[in-house]
C-alpha cells in the first residue's frame, strides 16, 4: 500500500471505505486493471460485509471474521488510508483535502460516506456501542455472553437482529424503542402480534412506548435512564436508533441533493460529471418507485459495483430495485418497494406464511413476504405489471 505523501495523484478517488466502497473497487476493476485507485475510510479496517456483524457471525461457528471480507484489498494499485476524514472537496481542480496529508488529486471522485449514527446523552464508555463498524462487533462480542445483561436501545434492524442473536448466545437482552409495539410504522399490525410475541417467547424483555433520556455509568455498571425517569441496569448499551445520510461534504461543495441526500442520475452520477455517489446517500431513479434513498445491504453491493464500473467507463443504467431483509430467531421477511402500514392491504396466507400486497389509491407500491420463500425477480415484475384487478393478486406469487 502507497503513503499519500509520496503519492497525490490517482485516477480513482473513493471517500468512504463501507461495503460500497468495497464492491466500486470490484467494478472498477472489472472495466480498468490498473488504474490507481485511493480508499479513504473513518473506520479502522478494509472493507467488510456489514451484516454479518449482527446475524451470521453469531449463529454459524464455521463463519467467521475472516469470511466477512470483501476482499477490495486483494486487488492491484489499490491504496488504503483509515482513520481519516476529508475535509473539502474543491470540484474545479478536481480535488480533495485530507487532514495531515497534502491535496489528493481525482480523475474520478466517488462519495460514499454512508449514515452517522444517531446518539444519546452520556459519557463515553467502551460498553456503550453504536454498532456500526467491525471494531462493535469485536467489543460486543466481549461484552455478551455468561449471562450479560445488553440493553439494546430502538427496535430497528441493528436492534432486533443483535436482541435475536444476543440471546441465542447466552446474554440476557432488554429493548427500549419508542413505538407502542415492536415493529409499530414498519409492519401490518397482525404481523406486528406474531413479530414481538416471538421475541418474548425467546426471553426478550421489551419495554415498549419508552424514549431515552440519558445512560450514565455506575461503577460496575450502567444505568439506563427513560423519559418517565425509569432506571434500568445493564452491563452494556447498544444504541440503535439508526443514522443520519452523511452530506456535509457533498453539500459544501455544492452538489445537488434530494430526500436527504446526493442527487444522482440513473448512472448514479451527481450534478457534477466527475463526482458519483452510491449505497445509503444516494438518491436515485429508481425505474419502478420512482426517486428513493435506501440504507440497505442490496443497495449498497449493487449500487456500488455498478458505480465503479460507470466511473471506469461502462456507462450502464442502474436498474436493480432494491429489496430489504431480515431473519430474527425463526422468522424471515423479505420486501420490496412501500410497505407503509398505512396503506391498504391485500394477505395472501400460505402455508407457513403470508405476502401481503399494499396498496396507495389502488396502485401496487410494495410487497412484504413472510416466512414464505418466493423469487424477487417475480415480484419485481409483479409491482411494473400488476394486475388489472387487485384481488388477482392472490396466489399469483408462486413459492419456491
């Protein structure tokens, strides 16, 4: 790997060093063998499969850490740089300032800066995560176990995926969300039933409609401190209450935005031709929802090795919809498109589970499969083409 002080010059510039950044070095490499390529990363490692950190990681003994690489590393010219943040992007030279390290010149510049967690009031304390990066999941994994107790702060997906991996290791788990149920704004309310009563019936306590004031620590443990003024014990936090698109950058130098984030085309290029963005800032065409901005894993892979290819020149449309994804102790759900509970539904009951069709003024927007096997390519061509009448829909999904 290159010092910057020797080198400040590469075809390829990558601000950002997540799983995006990791899968547009693939698609750069698939269309440009040798051109330089620069990675520049916040966290401490190269970059990784971020889910695992909260799934496989912890369910399958023959995965392990060394599985979870995507391997960006392994490829010719690729210089790495961690811990280190830039500062300004100055678009007419086309280049970047790097603390510490003089002026990076870019040819091509990607911005894949991903999401700032969201925090709460308290000192810091090495028993206090966020859980983001691979660095959470080496101390956590310290922090479990031997009966533990982790108080997991929101319902989200780090939350409900670290509560169902958590206690399947030995650690007893206690949630704190908001939301009068688990699930409350994300699923239909008889899934919601089904969706917390399984997190009960495994041991999870969950303490429901509660908001965080503070946390403080207490000698050999800490306290967790509510809005009603309710004090709960635990001998370590996750805060998971999601993130916050990481824009300062693109903004300041007066990049277009849109929902929060980097406007791109449907090449994932931005208002300035040598500057592409990708993964949980971008906000895209979509060509079967329309403009949209997603913090999901499928996203991120997709979206950055086709943005590395287009950087390296190919030229190609981002058609890939998206779809989102989680497994919790026995149930697995997969979906597509606007599941807002608030529209109105059509469930389809199988077997083993449900898909369930929403619907915004009759028009087919989204679709959520539950413990049901089916292909998302069928459902994607099912929300371009729907039918005629809503009430074909059921059974039109066929399972695998």
């Amino acid at each position: 790997m290159s010092d910057l002080n020797q080198i400040n010059r590469y075809r390829y510039v990558i601000v950002g060093g997540g799983m995006v950044a990791g899968y547009a070095v693939k698609g750069i490499r698939q269309q440009d063998p040798s051109g330089a390529i620069l990675v520049l990363s916040k966290e401490a490692d190269v970059p990784y499969e971020r889910p695992a950190l909260s799934k496989k990681l912890w369910l399958d003994d023959e995965f392990t850490e060394e599985n979870i690489r995507i391997g960006a590393e392994n490829y010719a010219n690729v210089t790495f740089k961690f811990n280190t943040t830039v500062s300004k992007i100055n678009r007419q030279e086309q280049t970047i300032i790097v603390k510490d390290n003089p002026t990076v010149h870019y040819d091509q510049l990607l911005l894949a800066t991903g999401g700032e967690p969201r925090q709460i009031s308290g000192p810091a304390d090495p028993h206090v995560l966020t859980f983001r990066q691979w660095s959470d999941y080496r101390q956590l994994r310290k922090f479990s176990g031997k009966g533990q107790h982790v108080v997991i702060i929101g319902g989200g997906y780090v939350g409900t995926e670290l509560a169902s991996s958590l206690t399947q290791n030995n650690t007893k788990v206690t949630m704190i969300f908001p939301e009068k149920a688990l699930g409350a704004g994300k699923f239909p309310k008889n899934i919601r039933a089904e969706y917390e009563a399984t997190f009960k019936n495994n041991g999870v306590e969950i303490l429901s409609g509660q908001s965080v004031e503070s946390y403080q620590r207490q000698g050999d443990h800490l306290t967790v401190v509510t809005k009603d003024g309710s004090e709960i014990t635990a001998d370590s936090i996750i805060i998971g209450l999601g993130v916050t698109p990481r824009v300062e950058l693109a903004q300041d130098s007066g990049l277009e935005l849109a929902d929060g984030g980097v406007k791109v085309n449907e090449y994932l290029q931005t208002s300035d031709p040598k500057i592409w963005s990708a993964g949980d800032i971008a906000s895209y065409p979509d060509h079967l929802l329309g403009r949209q901005r997603l913090e999901h894993v499928d996203h991120a892979r997709l979206s950055g090795e086709l943005v590395g290819q287009n950087m390296a020149g190919a030229h190609l449309v981002y058609k890939h919809t998206p779809y989102f994804y989680s497994m919790i102790f026995d149930i697995s759900w997969q979906a597509i498109g606007d599941i807002n509970p608030e529209h109105h539904q059509i469930v389809d009951q199988r077997q083993r589970g449900k898909i369930v069709y929403f619907l915004d003024e009759d028009k087919l927007v989204g679709v959520l499969i539950w413990n049901v096997s089916v292909d998302l390519d069928d459902v994607r061509a099912l929300i371009a083409n729907p039918p005629a009448n809503n009430d074909e829909l059921i059974g039109m999904l066929t399972e695998k």
